[in-house]
C-alpha cells in the first residue's frame, strides 16, 4: 500500500521555490523551439539531408514523449526534487554534448537524451508546483505563471534561436542551458523541500506499455511528415502504438499502484483539460513551425528578424497570463479558458489568410497578438483543470498526463498539420510556402474548434457544478462534485 503524503503547505520560501520550478520548466521548453530558426546554420554545419535534419527535433519530441509518465511515477515513488535534479543533470549535460557534437548523428544522440532530462523534468516541476502551493490563491498565482511560462517558452526559444543563430551559432543555443542548468542544480536542494514518496512496487508491465505504446505512436506521426499516412511503417507503428496504449488501459485497470490512475478520468474537468491540451497545442505547433517559414520565406526576414518577429505574441502573452490570478477571481475559470481558446482560433483564423501581399503588421503582428492573448489565458486554465482536485499521492501522475497529451498533441499536430500542406499544389516558391501555411492554419484553426467543444462539453459544466457546491451553506462541494467535475 502506498504512504499517505501530506497535503500540501505554504512554501517556507515561495518566491525562491516558483522561480527555481519556473527557471528549470523554460529551460526546457525553450529548448524545444530554439532549434527551429537554427535549423538551417545546423544543417550546413553538419552537413544533414533534410531528412536528417528533421531527426535533430523529432529525436526529442520522441524520447519527451514516450517517457513523460514515467518520468513523472518516477517522482512519486523516488521523492519529486531528487528526481527533478536528476533530471536536470542529465539535461544539463546532454545540451552541452550537442554543442560540441561533430557529427550529425551526435546531435541527434544529444537530443534523445535531452529528451529523457525533459522528461523526467517537466512532471516533476509541476508535482512540487502542486506540492508547495496549496489550493488557492497561491496556487493559482503559480500556475498561472506557470502557464506563462509555457506558452512564453516556446515563443521566446524562436527569438533566443534566431539571435544566436545570427550573432554567435547554433551551437549557442543548447551551450546557454548548462550554466543555467547547474545553477538550478546547485539551488533545488537548498530551497526545495523533498516531497513524500510512495511505498510499494513500480509498475513496470504498465511503464513499458505506456513508453512503448506512446513512443510507436509518435514515431508514427513523425514518420508522415516524408512518408505519409499512407506508409507501412507509418501504418505499422500506429497499429502498435495503439495495440500497446489499449494494452496500457486494461494493465492499469488491474493494478494496484498504476502508473497511471485511471480515477484521473473520473473527474470530467481532468479529462476535459487534457483533450483539450492536446489539440490545443496540436494548433500551436502549427502556428509556430509555420509562420517561420513564411516570415523567413515570404517575408524574406533572417533568423533574428524572424525570431523578433514572434515578440508581439510572447509580450502580450506574458501580459495576460499575468493578469489570470486577478481575472479568475471575478469569473469561472472556465470562462477564461473558453474565452482563451476562443481568442485563439479568432488570432489563427486571420493569420491563415495571410499572403504573399501582406504585410508583417497587418498580415502577422495583429493576428499574433490575438493568439498571444488567448495562450494566456488558456495554458493556465488548462494546466489547473488538469491537476486540481488530484490526490497527493497521485500529483506526480497528474503532473505527467498534463505533459504527455501536451506532447503527443504537439507531435500529432504537427503530422496532421505538415499532411495538410503537402496538399497545396506546385508553384512559384513565395506563394506555394504561403499557400501551405494556410492549408497548415487552417486545419490548426479546425483543431482549436474541437478544443472549444471539448472545454464547451466537458469542463465548463462540471466546473460550474463545483462552484454551486461550493456555495452551498456549509461551504463544502459533495463528493459527486468532484467526481463529474
């Protein structure tokens, strides 16, 4: 039988524990897009075919992936900061082997083995977010700076990129982590209080499936961007991916200590929060791989430019989701999220017209700031619904759903996303880049419409619910609340 954690306190140090969780989670993500406006330095550097080229970003969006829920059971049974500086050791090291990598595939090496760190990093930053800042206004302040943070991460790591890129080289941008990384790894044990672990035994039938199954499933959408849908190996992997995640399913039904707890899916605002994350970021990788081609394409901008060119957003973005504390204490925070996701598909909508006659103000600044201002509001909400309520003894597997259908929507996404603009006909180079980009927003704008739905349905009536309950005379919400909400 598992131990009893405690219920999580105020933090004896807040502002130094939220900045090391936040510092560490950036760290992360924006490693997963510092490489997009260095693509082309890195691929003349090491001399890579495109489809080796491609290799150097999926390497870690597939290992993130396929390990997120087991690096985040990890932090319950080993104690959530030992593992988070674990994590942060192996990431720390791997980006400086990628920045002295001479070949190719050392590069590629690199980044699978980021993605472990990441993995085992991303869950556990968010399970000691849970574990020092109790339900709340604290709470809800850290989370939405965590939720800040994720969307502010992606969008600066273009600007980061493309700067280095353009002053120093590419190898800049992976080199910048390790100082970073040891500062944090120096700090965690000095502010970071050790959370409870859980006693019992790992659940290493369900890990492997689950790695394995998300793991298939991803190469497989990865695979689509040079071989299609239509590919046997793409067809092969799907089929195993999800023959392995069924097999997951029914593994976790039955065991004692899951991996997963299926009881997370009770609760109609958990499952809401992760479907809609998943096609959420599903638009989002979109816009981001997209629009810096056409900046840099179309607009004929160079990676520096192109990166700046994503400020508007990112300002805006950090603006608002500084703002979702104050904002969620006068509505439900399921208002927010669907007026998030509403502002988006409105920013995305506008940008998918965008041409070879526009200009960067009207044709890109504009709709960015829309996308900047719903990304605030959203990835806080988001990332609240899908850890509130959870049990402390389930905050690691919590924290770990949340960024494993963050991922897997980023990479399905993307697949979906690349399939639809391989559909635009031969043409003159400007106008056919431009005419992908459409068909790419277009099908992402298609995806935060089913993210609006999935909030519509499954979160905003259950989190309504949950506050009627919580009204009530005596001031506490039934257990019926929680389990539908």
């Amino acid at each position: 039988m598992e131990s009893m954690k405690p219920a999580p306190t105020a933090a004896a140090r807040p502002a130094a524990i939220l900045a090391i969780i936040l510092a560490s989670y950036f760290m992360i993500l924006l490693d997963n897009s510092v490489i997009f406006t260095a693509l082309p330095s890195l691929q003349a550097d090491l001399k890579l075919t495109t489809s080796g080229l491609s290799w150097v970003q999926d390497a870690y969006t597939l290992v993130f992936g396929g390990l997120l829920l087991l690096g985040a059971r990890a932090g319950d049974l080993l104690g959530h900061r030992r593992v988070f500086v674990f994590g942060l050791v192996v990431f720390s090291v791997a980006s400086l082997l990628i920045g002295v990598a001479p070949t190719g595939w050392s590069a590629i090496t690199g980044r699978a083995v980021q993605g472990i760190g990441a993995a085992i990093v991303a869950p556990a930053s968010l399970s000691l977010l849970t574990a020092n800042f109790p339900e709340g206004r604290e709470r809800t302040k850290a989370v939405a700076l965590y939720g800040a943070t994720a969307g502010i991460g992606a969008s600066l790591g273009l600007v980061v990129g493309g700067a280095l890129a353009h002053w120093i080289s590419w190898r800049a941008g992976f080199f910048v982590n390790v100082p970073i990384g040891a500062l944090m790894v120096a700090l965690a044990p000095r502010f970071l209080p050790e959370t409870g672990r859980a006693r019992g035994r790992f659940d290493v039938l369900g890990a492997l499936t689950a790695t394995l199954g998300v793991g298939a499933l991803v190469f497989g959408i990865i695979n689509t961007a040079d071989a299609g849908w239509a590919s046997p190996v793409t067809a092969a992997a799907e089929g195993a991916g999800v023959v392995l995640l069924v097999a997951f399913v029914l593994i976790e039904r039955r065991a004692a200590q899951p991996i997963m707890p299926l009881r997370l899916f009770a609760s109609r605002r958990h499952t809401g929060a992760y479907v809609a994350r998943f096609l959420y970021l599903g638009a989002m990788i979109a816009f981001f791989f997209f629009t810096t081609q056409f900046l840099q394409d179309v607009l004929g901008f160079d990676p520096l430019q192109a990166g700046l060119g994503f400020l508007p957003m990112t300002a805006v973005n950090f603006a608002v989701a500084i703002g979702v504390p104050w904002l969620v204490r006068r509505m439900p925070s399921s208002a927010a999220l669907l007026a998030g996701i509403l502002i988006t598909l409105a920013g995305m909508i506008w940008l998918s017209r965008a041409g070879v006659d526009s200009s960067y103000w009207t044709g890109v600044a504009l709709p960015m700031v829309l996308i900047g201002a719903g990304q605030g509001l959203a990835f806080a909400s988001l990332t609240s619904f899908g850890i509130i309520g959870a049990p402390a003894v389930d905050a690691g597997a919590a924290s770990g759903v949340v960024n494993t259908f963050h991922q897997v929507g980023t990479c399905l996404g993307l697949g979906i996303t690349v399939a639809a603009a391989a559909t635009v006909p031969p043409g003159p180079a400007t106008a056919h880049v431009a005419a992908q980009m459409t068909a790419a927003l277009t099908t992402g704008s298609i995806l935060l419409l089913l993210a609006l739905a999935v909030a519509a349905v499954l979160i905003l009536p259950a989190d309504l619910t949950v506050r009627r309950n919580r009204a009530l005379p005596d001031g506490r919400p039934t257990a019926l609340a929680e389990t539908t909400g």
